[in-house]
C-alpha cells in the first residue's frame, strides 16, 4: 500500500493492530478450542470444517501481519488498485470463517450442542467486526479523519430481529424447485462453501476454478444461473459476462457477480455488461438465497415466454405453410402486407382445362377408396409438375383439372410453358402401370386477356374470370382423348417450335369462330 506520509502510516498501524489482529487473533483461538470441544463430545463429521476455518484464519492472520510490518503491498501499484486487492484478499478469508461457521451452528442447533454454538457464536461476531474495519483501511490511506475509525453509531432499528423475520418469510414463500447452478471462483474455499450452501436449498451445483474452465463447462451443459467471481487469474469476471452475452446459446443464462469488492463503480460495470445482480463477500445468507431464488424464478418465467414463443412460432410456419399450399406466394405476401382486395387484369395469360375421359363410368365401377386415390395420384402428380414448369395451378373441379400461365406475374413465354406442362401431364399418364380403368385426359388451351383475384372469407381460393376461361374450357370440352387442343391465339403467343397440326373451326356462341390446332 502507499502510504502518504508518517500520520497515515501511523494511524493505519494503530487500526490494523487494534481492530484488526485483536478479532483475527480470537478467532483463531476459538477455532482451537472448537476442535478440541468437537472431539471430547465425539463430533467427527464436524472437523473438516472446523480445520477449514482454522486454515482461512490462519491466512487472515498472516495477512494482518503483513499489513502491520507494511509488506501487504507493493509501492509500484496503484493507490486504488492495492486499495481493492487488499480488500479483496481479507474478505476472501473472512468469507470462508463466516459461511462456515453459519453452517456449522446450525449443525449444532440441531445436535443441541450449547458450548459449541456460544464458540461459533464468538467467531462470528469477530469476524462481523473485522468486516466493519476492513473498509477503513482504504479511507485512512486517502488520509481521511482519524474520526472514521470509530464505530458507527448504534441504529435504532433491531436488525437482528427483523434479519430473522425476513428469514422466516422467505423459507416460507419459497417454491421447492431447485437450479442447475454454475459457481465460478478461483479461491477453493469461496467455490466448496457456496456449493454446499446452495446444494443444502436444493440446488444442483457445478463449479469452475477460472473463466476458461467454466466455458468449457458451459459448452458441455445447461445451466439456470452462474454465479461469476470478478477477480481472476485467466479472464477477469468482466471479459468472461461480455463473453457470455456475446453468443447466444448463453445469452439468456442469468448471471449474478460475485465479489469482496463492493464500489459503486464494480457494481455498475457489471451491471452495464449484462450482469442480473451483484452480490458482495461474505455473503448474507437471507440476502443470497432471496437474490438466488429471485433470478431462478425470472429465468423459469423467461423459459415458458421462450416455450410458448417457440410454439407460436411453430404453429405460424405450419399456417404459412398451409397458405402457401393454397395460394400463390406473391398473393401470400400482398395479404401479408395489409391488402384486403386482390383483383388484377392481366393481358396475356394462358389457361388450361383438363378433364378425364368417362370419368362417370369408371367412377361407377371403382370403389371410393379407390377412385378417391387415384385421383389424388394423378392431381398430385400434376401438382409436381406446374412446378417444374412454374405455371399456376388455380383449382381442381371435379375430374377436371385447371392451370394458368403468366399470372399473378407477367410472363412472355406463358403459352410455351403451359403447352409444356400439358405434354409432361399426357405423359405421366403414360408412364403408369397399364391397368383396364387408367385415366385418359382431354387437354384445352387458350390464351388472352382474364381478370384474377382473391374470394370468400372461408376457403378463401384465388380464382380466373374472363372470356379466355370460358373459351379454354369449350377447348377441352371439344377436344380429343389423350390430346392437347389449343386456340389460334395461344398459337400466335407461342415462341418455341412446336409441331401443330390444324384441326377444325369451332363456332362458339357468343363467341363466334376460332380456329384449332393439335399439339404432337
């Protein structure tokens, strides 16, 4: 530590040796006498935490006399840097002699072992006190009054007895269900005593030595909360909370700093850096488990928002999904986009009608199921391949099968896909197995000017009104088995080369005559 001038180093002496070495020094005493107590009442399973407050004591002594022969602290660190590390180093042992000691006189509550909690009861109080002086020593550094060195005056308010009704409240509040928690410290005795302080709530705990080991535990596991030291030696605690808000399969994990430092500054660092909360050394039992258990709960609420989400989600791929089974996309995203009318006019579409030959006799002979099938085979198939030739298909009616090229997006080769698709549908028809009943289609096309657009509410479909519908459909109504009949303007409108054979004029009425073609 530096120190400013001889009044400072003076006083700091005076602090350290009476405030400091008088408690660190009973506490140690007592902790002799405890062990000694433990073994004449026949009390093994209580020594190895005994021995782990004899062995934190003995650090927080030899740390005191450090501090009082002035070789706590190197002259070449920063006033505030030394300042923290100091506070840090005799809180991290003070942490271990107070969580141990808690555990240790509610063990002997239980066992009704009077001498042993008036001891515990002792150690705490010393080691309460200790905490009290040990942020006077930065003060009498940055050469404040001696006047801080004297206790706080006493409040009014009885805080023990309302710490044991907060206590009483929350264990009765509290929900049984426990976390998977991941304690990250690189002091042992800090990482053994806030495991065995959670895993006695229900708390299922793994812990990591550094910010390193923890990742690797991260990337193996699942976790509800971490609770993160912020000093330590591989990735400060800091660099690790920005690490985990950076990616998101950690993102979500709520995590609680952990530290003996306890400025303004730390606290708000972490938080800024995605820390849910910030918890100083030693801990308070009440305020840890009421923190710990508070977090828990808000993750479990943000897992059911992240579950019910997902399942939104879900059923909204599966809705669009189901629209766009029925409904061109661009019609899909016009609806999406807020138009409520959809009624176009288009100048150049193609329309093809196709419809089975005797359908009602072979319906008449095949059984539902049956019938039902096969046409879904041959409707399915047809599907695949408006597809492959991106022509539209509008609706099935019937036995009648009807597409449209060229809407609801232009297209200049409109009359060479939907002649395509024709001859790829006569030729899945072929390609089935013979059998006495296969399906035989007439095929009509024509091309000119329609009006397409949305209708109905319920089963809404996207339909075509216009001349060229009713003249396409006459073309199929006309035209022959296992052919593809096509109008004057559909041949005018074609691009390709196409062997066409003429036909006949049909008069249409209303319409007048029109001239066909055969598609080979």
């Amino acid at each position: 530590m530096s120190i400013g001038n001889e009044f400072q180093h003076q006083a700091i002496a005076a602090h350290v040796a009476q405030r400091l070495a008088g408690p660190a020094r009973a506490i140690l005493g007592f902790q002799e006498l405890l062990v000694e107590q433990a073994r004449d009442l026949s009390l093994p399973d209580m020594q190895p935490d005994l021995e782990r407050i004899g062995t934190a004591a003995r650090q927080l002594n030899g740390l005191i006399d450090h501090l009082l022969d002035g070789t706590a602290c190197s002259e070449e660190v920063p006033l505030t840097e030394a300042e923290a590390r100091l506070r840090h180093d005799l809180r991290t042992p003070l942490n271990a002699i107070i969580g141990y000691s808690e555990m240790l006189l509610e063990d002997a509550r239980d066992v009704h072992e009077h001498p042993l909690t008036e001891d515990l009861g002792v150690i705490l109080a010393a080691a309460a006190e200790l905490l009290k002086q040990v942020d006077a020593i930065a003060g009498l550094s940055r050469g404040h009054a001696i006047e801080m060195l004297q206790s706080a005056e006493q409040s009014g308010i009885d805080a023990a007895g309302l710490e044991r009704l907060l206590f009483t409240t929350e264990r009765e509040a509290w929900t049984d269900q426990g976390g998977r928690i991941l304690v990250v410290d690189d002091v042992a005795s800090n990482r053994d005593l806030l495991s065995r302080r959670l895993r006695r709530e229900g708390h299922r705990v793994v812990t990591a030595e550094s910010g390193l080991s923890a990742l690797a535990r991260l990337a193996e596991d699942e976790f509800d909360l971490i609770l993160l030291d912020i000093l330590m030696p591989d990735m400060n605690g800091i660099e690790m909370l920005s690490r985990l808000k950076s990616e998101d399969r950690w993102r979500h994990v709520p995590v609680i700093m952990i530290s003996g430092l306890s400025e303004v500054a730390a606290v708000a660092k972490c938080i800024e850096a995605g820390a849910d909360d910030y918890l100083t050394k030693p801990f308070n039992p009440v305020l840890l488990r009421a923190r710990i258990n508070s977090t828990l709960e808000k993750k479990r609420w943000l897992d059911r928002e992240h579950h019910y989400l997902e399942q939104i989600e879900a059923e909204k791929r599966r809705g669009d999904t189901l629209i766009h089974a029925i409904l061109p996309d661009q019609i899909v995203s016009r609806l999406q986009d807020g138009e409520e009318i959809i009624a176009d006019r288009f100048e150049e579409v193609s329309i093809l009608f196709a419809d089975i030959v005797g359908f009602s006799a072979i319906a008449t002979r095949l059984p539902p199921s049956d019938l039902v099938s096969r046409l879904d085979g041959m409707f399915s198939r047809f599907d695949l391949l408006t597809e492959q030739h991106r022509v539209e298909k509008i609706k099935t009616i019937g036995d009648a099968y009807m597409a449209a090229c060229g809407i609801p997006e232009p297209a200049a080769d409109h009359a060479d896909r939907i002649v395509a698709l024709a001859k790829s549908m006569l030729q899945s028809l072929r390609d089935m197995p013979p059998e006495r009943d296969r399906f035989r289609v007439r095929i009509g096309i024509h091309s000119g000017p329609v009006v397409a657009g949305l209708i109905g509410r319920l089963r809404f479909v996207y339909d075509v009104w216009g001349e060229t519908v009713n003249i396409a459909s006459r073309l199929e109504s006309q035209g022959v088995a296992d052919g593809i009949q096509i109008s004057e303007a559909t041949r005018r409108s074609l691009r390709g080369q196409w062997t066409l054979e003429p036909r006949c004029a049909l008069d249409l009425r209303g319409i007048g005559t029109i001239e066909t073609y055969l598609v080979q």
